[in-house]
C-alpha cells in the first residue's frame, strides 16, 4: 500500500483534535519529506497512567504509524513543580525517588500504546537540571508576566485570592525549554496544555528554530462524569489495572460519559439503537482489547456476566478472605482492604451500605449497625464492582 499523501496525513491527524495551531503549518512540514519529531511530555506525578492520558499517547502512536518520530518526554525536572495546568491550587510537591520510581511505570504503561521501536525516551531532568540562575533569568526574559497572567487557571486564582507561587510561573516556560532541546516539530498535549505549548513556540523562534505546530486533545472526564480524569480524584481507569477491574469500572460509568467517551476514545459514535448496556459492555472489552488483549476482553466480560448479569457470584472468581464478626461497615471496610486494597472510609462504606449495595449471601444488608457474623463462609457484595468470598 502506498504511503499517504501530506493531505491525507493531514486529514487522519487532525481527526479527534481539540486545537491544531496550525493547519497550514502541520501540512507544511508533512510536505518537507522526513520524519517529524512528535513530543509528548508526561510528568510522573503518580504511579499510573490512565485513559485520559491514552488519547495523547494514541496520536502519537497515529504518527509512528506514518512513519515520523515519537519523543516521550518524562518530566523528571518538572514534576518536581507539577503542572499548574487546570489546577485551582498548588500541587502538592515530591521527592526525586517518588518521581523515578513512577519514571519507571510510565515506560513500560506507554509501550502498551506505543511501539517501543519507534520511540525516543527522554529525561528533561537532563537538560532542565544543569540550568544556572543565569539561564532561568535568561529565559524568563522571553515571556512576560502578562502573558502568564492571561492563563484561565491562574487569572481565576488571583481573582479568588488564592496564591499563585512563583515556581508555578515557570512551569510553562521549562516545558517550552524542552521543545527546544528536542528540537520538536510537532507537540501534543491535552487542551489544557495549549498555552504551555504555545509558549514552546515563542522559545523555539527566539533560539532560531522553527516553531512546532501545536495539536491538542479534550480533556476525558473522569468515571464521575464530571471533574477531568485523575489519579488525585480517584475517577480514573489505569492503563494497567487489571483487565476485570477495567471492565467493571467502564460498567460503571453513566450512560451519558459513555457517549461522551465513545469518540473521544474510538473516534466512532454509538451505533444508532444500540442498547446502552451493549454498548457499555462493547466499551468494556474494546479498552481491555487494547491495553491487554483480546482473550483477556472476552474473559472479563464473561466473568461480568457470571457476577452481575446472572448474578452467579457462588461460581466467580472471587478473592478469598477471612473476615471476624463486625457491624456491616467495619466489614465492608475490613473486606475492601483484603480483597482488593483498596481503602474505604466508614463514611464510604455506610453510604454503599445505605445504596443498598452490600449483599451477604445474597440478601441486603440495609443496617450500617447489623452484625455480621462470617461463620459458614459465603459471598460478601461490596458495590457493583466489588465482591469477596469469606472463607469459612
């Protein structure tokens, strides 16, 4: 198959974007004949990456595909700051051990998206580290306080009193420095990223480079449907999480994300007259196809429908563990901690409780102050997600 022309390239690209600054310029460069250099950064700010950073990593995947240059940034320096991008305060600051170890679980969860072979993996800590106080000043020379200002995130700070810390106004003048460094054609962000990367632009200029292009990606909601997807606010799906745990929690999302999320991941919409929850389950295994594989998708989603759909928990799959006699939300609490690790507050174990959630061999258990008593083992339900069996 012949390779696409620049036009064709141009039109696949640009499919999904949420701003491409600019059009002109993207095709210009897909005429000049030679792979472009596509960065994307990622600061290890947590563990995990999640389906809100996918949608960036898989338009870079998009340009490996055509044959261009994919350079993974990971901000070992400016994770140390934290993006202020989006932020209504500041980030909450970590140590250089935290940043390497989640260094290293960011390699291996992008390849999942990437091809490895086509990738340049940096460390801005590289560059960013050996900067002197004469360099910082040098730079920040090139960018006023005005155009810092005009930034939504930290206008609305100043309007509301908030602090704006001086470090935080360099954030987006340190990911400009790195486009220079790696002498980007092309960035790629989420659309709360627009402004970084158009700084990245005025620096690559001044330093008599030609200005990347700058294409951005919306910003995927979390599994609340509401606030962006992150690991802080727990309303993520992680791009290694176990396929089951996958699967559920895409079950878990409102109709209404979900055809939200259809597009913005698929770039498809939902097949007229499709049932949502067919359509809830097809998202399912589609994302647990794609970050895991297809065997694991068909598995999850017939162990989903063991657990929920036929209510078949007896014959699950379901982690075993032992459980003492406890009021209902000491042993919901007890039970998610054992069986999943996840930490639940008693707070959050009343309100599943009082949702009618929690079932104990099968029948509710309405009363946050009921005994449970575990003698004889049996199926303990948790919420829609969650089960364990209690071993007698």
């Amino acid at each position: 198959m012949p390779a696409p022309s620049p036009e064709e390239s141009l039109a696949l690209l640009q499919k999904g974007a949420a701003a491409l600054v600019s059009k002109e310029d993207l095709l210009a460069k897909l005429r000049l004949g030679r792979p472009l250099r596509v960065k994307l950064g990622v600061d290890p700010t947590s563990p995990d990456l999640h389906l809100g950073h996918s949608l960036a990593l898989a338009k870079l995947r998009q340009f490996q595909d055509l044959g261009h240059t994919a350079v993974l940034i990971i901000g070992g320096f400016t994770s140390l700051i934290g993006d202020p991008s989006g932020r209504s305060s500041t980030r909450p600051p970590l140590t250089r051990e935290q940043i390497e170890a989640n260094a290293e679980t960011y390699r291996a969860q992008a390849f999942r998206v990437l091809d490895p072979a086509r990738v340049e993996v940096v460390n801005n800590a590289d560059w960013l580290g050996r900067l002197t106080f004469e360099d910082v000043i040098r730079l920040n020379s090139r960018v006023t306080l005005q155009q810092m200002l005009a930034r939504e995130d930290f206008r609305a700070r100043v309007d509301a009193g908030q602090p704006v810390r001086l470090h935080e106004l360099q954030y987006p003048v340190m990911q400009a420095w790195d486009s220079v460094m790696v002498r980007a054609d092309v960035e790629l962000g989420g659309s709360d990223q627009l402004f970084n990367c158009l700084v990245g632009r005025d620096l690559q200029a001044a330093e008599g480079q030609p200005p990347q292009v700058v294409l951005t990606l919306p910003i995927l909601e979390g599994l609340d449907g509401v606030k962006k997807m992150s690991k802080s606010l727990d309303n993520y799906i992680g791009l290694s999480e176990a396929p089951g745990e996958m699967f559920g929690k895409a079950m878990s999302v409102s109709d209404d994300l979900m055809a939200r999320w259809w597009p913005l991941l698929f770039h498809e919409e939902i097949l007229p007259g499709a049932h949502p929850m067919e359509a809830k389950k097809t998202l399912g295994e589609r994302l647990v196809a794609r970050f895991h594989s297809p065997a694991d998708a068909q598995a999850a989603r017939e162990e989903w429908d063991r657990r929920f759909s036929r209510r078949d928990l007896e014959s699950s799959d379901l982690p075993e563990i032992s459980l003492a006699d406890a009021d209902t939300v000491g042993a919901v609490v007890a039970a998610f901690a054992a069986g999943f690790g996840v930490t639940k507050s008693r707070g959050d174990a009343r309100r599943l409780i009082e949702g009618g959630s929690v079932q104990w061999r099968g029948e509710k258990v309405a009363d946050p102050k009921a005994a449970l008593h575990f003698a004889g083992g049996g199926v303990l339900r948790l919420d829609k997600r969650h089960a364990v069996r209690v071993k007698a």
